[in-house]
C-alpha cells in the first residue's frame, strides 16, 4: 500500500519536473498516478478492517455493551461482507469486459486496462476475507495499541 502511494507521488512529481523544467509532458503519468492512488486504497482498506480502524458512522457500537454489543458487530460485518461480495462481482464482470474488449490506456503506454481495474476486485476480495477473519478471530490490534482495547 506505501509503496503505491510512494510511485504515485514519485510518478507525479516527474511529471511535474519533466512538464515545467523540460516542457514535455505525458499523460500516462496521470493515468498510472490515479490507478496507483486506487490500487493503494483498495489494499489498504483490508488492513484497515482487521485491525479494527475502518471509518464508521454508528456510535451504538459504543453506547452497547456485552453480547448486544457483539451481536451489532456481527451483523454490521455481515452486512459489509456482503457489500464487498456485491462489489468483487461487479469489479469481477468489469475486468472481464476489459480483457473481452481488449482496452487498453489511452496514451503511449499501452497498459491493458484490466490491470488497474482489477485492483478494485482484489480490494473487494481482499475485505470479504478481512471481515470474515472478523468475524472469526475479532479484530487484530496491534500491540501499541493493547492498552487503549482491554
């Protein structure tokens, strides 16, 4: 995840030099920055969800405790599970058309489009796998952060 983030940055950057320094200017940097920026979150948001730092909108979560407290987070998981089912077959159909129909990037760079798009099926599959360790083992918490969760 760092490390798309870091090419992405680095990526823009040499766009920015090469465009403004030596006026040149290419606009598959744009394109790979942005798959890179979408690859880095679809990997990170897994991580996010087994270690229990996912944005949520619910604060009964917090005013519930014991067994209802439990039983709120075994359904809201349920239900994120299935919403990232539903988006992995999605993203599962949208690779497929790119490889049928051959796309590839608009630019010089002939990256086929199938790649980049399959980030958001690796994301998706990636969370299914991440909510249902969840559900399973509960969230991972890293040691720094024991403390803070009895």
């Amino acid at each position: 995840m760092a490390l798309s983030f870091m090419a992405a940055v680095a990526i823009t950057f040499g766009m920015t030099v090469s465009r403004y320094v030596f006026a040149m200017s290419d606009p598959t940097a744009e394109y790979l920055s942005r798959y890179l920026v979408i690859l880095g979150t679809f990997l990170g948001f897994p991580v996010a969800v087994l270690q229990g730092l996912h944005v949520r909108f619910d604060l009964l979560d917090h005013a519930l405790s014991g067994s209802a407290r439990r039983a709120f987070q075994v359904i809201g998981s349920l239900l994120s599970m299935g919403i990232c089912a539903v988006f992995a077959w999605a993203a599962w159909l949208f690779v497929g058309d790119s490889r049928m129909f051959g796309e590839i990037m608009p630019t010089g760079f002939d990256l086929p489009l199938w790649i980049p798009h399959a980030s958001v099926l690796l994301g998706m599959g990636l969370g299914v796998l991440a909510y249902l360790a969840v559900l399973v083992l509960g969230p991972i918490v890293p040691a720094a952060r024991d403390a803070d969760h009895p």
